[in-house]
C-alpha cells in the first residue's frame, strides 16, 4: 500500500496517510478532521542496483559495474 501526501485546505497541515488508491476519497485531516483535503505530489527514491556507481564515467556507471574488463569509458 502506498503512502499519499496530503494538504488540508481548512488547517493548512501537510500529513502523510497510508491508504489503498480506492480508499483516498474517505482521508481526513488527522488535526482538525475535516474532509478538505487536497493530494499532494510526493517525491520518490531511486536507488541505484549496481556496485559502483562512482567507478565509471557513463551515467548511472553502468558500463564498469556491469563488466569492468569491457568498459566503454576505460578503453
């Protein structure tokens, strides 16, 4: 289930909620209970699935971390 952020129109907090997407027409505002909310666009984390990413002078380091012997940017 993914965490939705949330902006209260009535007392301007930002809260984060747990929900399931067909249940983020019922969120409240956990401070004062209202119902005006609005959603927020949320930030998200990527991380990187290869060993060294500072290895290599191609984005993300690929090519070295792939296969450091046929490395584009070495050769």
């Amino acid at each position: 289930m993914p965490i939705y952020e949330f902006h209260c129109k009535a007392c301007r907090q930002e809260f984060k909620t747990l929900r399931a997407r067909d249940k983020l027409s019922d969120v409240k505002c956990p401070t004062c209970g209202t119902e005006r909310v609005a959603r927020l666009l949320s930030v998200t984390a990527q991380t990187q699935s290869h060993a060294l990413p500072e290895a290599c002078g191609m984005p993300g380091g690929a090519c070295c971390a792939m296969n450091p012997d046929a490395c584009a940017c070495r050769n």
